[in-house]
C-alpha cells in the first residue's frame, strides 16, 4: 500500500528543537543533492523584491517568504505536524491507534515542492514553495522531481494499491509508471470540491486505522464502501489510472 498525499499551504512553524540541515538525512536520502538544489534555488528566490511573483503568493506572506531563507537553521517538526488545514485534521494522525500510525508512517509519502517525498516522521522546517512556483535557474519544479521520484518510488509498489490523493500539480512530479497503472487509483470527490481535501484525509485515515491492504483497486473500493459511497471506474485506455468517487456517507 502507497498512500499519496499532497502538502498543504499552511504549516505549524516549529519554536524550538532540531534542526534540518542535512537533507540527505531525512527519508529516501538519494534525494538529498535535488533538495539541497531547491532549498538553495528557494533562499535566494526569497531575498528578491520580486518574491511573491516568482513563488505566486500574496505580497502579504512576506514574513512566510523570509522564513525561506533560513530553512537549514529553523526548528524542524515532524511532517505529521508540519503539514495542517483541512485534508490533515481529516487525517487525524493524533487520533489513530498505535498500530495505525504505524501503518501510516509505513504507507503515506507526502509529495512536497521543496523536499520531494517525505514520510510523516521525517522532521522538516516550514516552508513556502508550491510545485508550480517558477525558481530562476531550475527547471519546472515537476520535470525536476519526475526522474528522481520515479526513482525512490517506484520501488515502494510491490503487490500494494497506489491511493493517489494529490492535486494535478503534484500528479505530475511523479506519475506511477504505465507498468503500475493497473494498481493505481486517484480519489476523486463528485460535486464537492470544498470537502475534498477532508474527504481524501477521511479515506487515508480509514485506510490505516483498519489496516486496508487490497492487492486490487476493485477490493480497495469494496473495503471502502464499509465508510463511503464508493464507485470505481476502470482506466480510460492503458497507462492510466483507476478513479474512485468517493463520497461521506449521507453528504
């Protein structure tokens, strides 16, 4: 089981504690040299008066802006407390029993911008950067990840569903290879884009609070349909994944 999730715009800035200054130490350290890449291209994006362009955020978030420049010496938190708002309140991490968080950290990578691929217990330092923010002098941000993540996980789906909760942007830093397709679903929520973000945290938290390991999409959906409205729909031609509406139910 892969779980994806994507970050979220707003993150708990850490007071005191470790640091993160080495970001081959955190998982999946083969990414260490395009973090360090990002991390570098971030600071220095972040000290020019054109800022808020080049990351595409409100003038307003400059004290969030600064705090991208000094990312190796912030307090770092692990990623399970870094990443807030609607999609992680749904997740509940505080709220799974200790062989769910286990599952959890076992099974969800958060796909980040800045970091690449993070486990929840990974600890990192807040930080303002979206897959579609435009660095000077590196590529698109997705085209920059796409091989390295293909690397570090592709190997993670073994006989395991690819539950694919992230937004386009993040789809494309690491779409899971053709081979795969036919165990990768993405969850969509029908006529409810305000609730989706908490809909997909709902999904993820009932994946691992009751140890939901299908080898099938079509046995992930009925597995579901224990908490949800759940219909699945096959791929529309090959290399392409599976979709799940997946609705509260009663909503």
């Amino acid at each position: 089981m892969l779980i994806l999730l994507p970050p979220s715009e707003s993150k708990a800035e850490g007071r005191r504690g470790s640091r993160c200054t080495d970001p081959g130490a955190l998982s999946f350290p083969a990414l260490g040299p395009v973090r360090a890449r990002v991390a570098a291209a971030l600071a220095q994006a972040s000290e020019r008066p054109d800022a808020p362009a080049l990351l595409g955020v409100s003038p307003n978030l400059i004290a969030e802006i600064r705090r991208n420049t000094r990312l190796a010496t912030a307090p770092a938190v692990p990623a399970g407390r870094l990443y807030t708002g609607v999609l992680y309140d749904a997740l509940d991490l505080p709220g799974l029993s200790p062989a769910a968080k286990r599952r959890a950290t076992a099974w969800i990578v958060v796909v980040s911008a800045l970091y690449g691929a993070l486990r929840l217990s990974d600890r990192a330092a807040a930080y303002r950067l979206s897959m579609g923010a435009d660095l000077p002098d590196l590529p698109r941000l997705a085209e920059l990840w796409r091989p390295e993540l293909d690397q570090v996980l592709t190997p993670l789906v073994r006989r395991g569903v690819v539950v694919d909760c992230r937004s386009a942007a993040y789809v494309a830093a690491w779409p899971p290879p053709a081979a795969l397709a036919d165990r990768w679903t993405q969850v969509r929520v029908p006529g409810a884009s305000h609730w989706a973000k908490h809909t997909r945290g709902l999904v993820a938290h009932a994946i691992c609070a009751d140890g939901i390991d299908p080898r099938t999409v079509p046995d992930l959906a009925a597995a579901l349909a224990e908490h949800f409205d759940v219909a699945a729909h096959e791929p529309p031609r090959p290399g392409k994944p599976w979709v799940l509406d997946v609705s509260p139910r009663g909503s």
